[in-house]
C-alpha cells in the first residue's frame, strides 16, 4: 500500500510512522492517498479489474492541480527505488484515458473562477477534464420580467393574501433581488459554458439529503450533459 514496501511498510504503519511524516511533511499524505487510488484502480481478480470506476473526492478547487501533481513532483526529487516507479506509475495513471476530473462547482462568482482556473491548470498539467458540475441550482421564481407593486398588489388581492403597503413593499424589494441573483446566475452559466466542457446541473435541495432526493440527484447525473 506504502509505494510497494512491504512488510517495512507496514511496521512503518503500526509505529505510526505514517502519521507522523504526513504531519510534519503535508504533501507527502497526497502522494501516500494518490498511490492508494492506483492500486485501487489496477487491483484485479481472476485476471479482471475489481472495480468498475475508483472515485476519488478531491481536495477543493483551489488546490486540485496541486493534488494531483504532487506525484509528478516526487518523483523528480526521487531519482531511484520504488517511490520514483510508483510516483511514475501514478503520474501516468492520472493522465490516461481511464481517468477524468469531473470539476464541481456553485453560481457564486469565487467558485465559478476556481473552476476556471483549475480546468486551464489541468489542462496544462496533461490531466484530462471530465464534466463541469453546477451544485445547487434553483429554478427562476420569476418569468424574468420586473413586476410593479401595482401587479403584485392585485395577485396579492386576487388569492386572498395580505396586500397592505408593507407587505407588497417587502415583497418588491424580493423580487428586485431575485431578478438581481438571477441575471449574475446567468452570467456565471454563460462563463462556465465558454470553457467548452460537457455540464450537468443538480438542483438545490432545501430539505437534506433523502433516499427520493439522492434518486433525484442521481437521475439529473446520467441525464446527457449540455454542450
């Protein structure tokens, strides 16, 4: 599991050994948990891959290309022995055709230009990129139109509701600031679909994380993605 080290590698463990140099050398828990994804993604049975897929939740946007360059970097500092060959192997595994980094990413000005800052980082690593995945979108409230007080003074009167000065105040003013978020939502969506990758989004879901909303999230995952 420890670059091939065997028994060594496993005392190293039971002293703690392990911890101890992860702490005081960080970078070197990436290259111990990349390699561990390796051995993952090459074990086999009966001469077949045990494994459909390995998936792997990375470290934030901000400091993936880091992540996963780290074995790269290893092995230029190692020059011989068995951490430069798995580092090597890691490395290679990382920027074949069986691996895609699947960016994840929210309509917030930061997240989206992590998100494009990681893609061009990668790409200039050789690592492949797979789908830009918007988290927690919500669907317009408004058809995109400015409502007056005027209008909604009388939706407010024609269902019964309160419609007194306050209320449809308050209730402008959300409006307002609706359309607002949802003009910058629409400009973030453009910038991601300028980076030409292949992108699903997954609906908000207020309530938590249930069994119907894990369904529903897992259905908008295989729905095609946009182009």
């Amino acid at each position: 599991m420890f670059y091939k080290l065997g028994a060594a590698g496993r005392a190293l463990r039971k002293f703690g050994a392990i911890d101890f140099a992860t702490t005081i050398a960080p970078g070197l828990r990436d290259v111990l948990l990349t390699g561990k994804v390796k051995e993952a993604t090459t074990r086999t049975a009966d001469r077949r891959r045990v494994y459909d897929a390995v998936v792997l939740d990375a470290p934030p946007t901000g400091r993936i290309g880091r992540f996963l360059n780290v074995t790269t970097e290893t092995a230029r500092l190692a020059k011989v022995g068995p951490i430069k060959t798995q580092s090597e192997g890691v490395a290679a595994l990382l920027r074949s055709p069986i691996t895609a980094v699947h960016v994840v990413t929210l309509l917030e000005e930061m997240p989206v230009q992590e998100t494009v800052d990681a893609i061009a980082e990668l790409t200039a690593l050789g690592i492949p990129i797979g789908h830009v995945i918007v988290n927690s979108t919500r669907q317009p409230l408004l058809a995109g139109v400015k409502v007056t007080q005027t209008e909604l003074r009388r939706g407010l009167t024609a269902i019964g509701l309160p419609a007194d000065r306050a209320t449809v105040a308050g209730l402008h003013t959300e409006a307002k600031a609706h359309l607002t978020r949802r003009a910058m939502e629409e400009s973030l969506r453009t910038e991601l679909a300028e980076l030409g990758r292949p992108m699903i989004e997954l609906p908000l879901i207020p309530e938590g994380i249930t069994r119907p909303a894990l369904d529903q999230l897992a259905k908008a995952l295989a729905t095609p993605p946009r182009k």
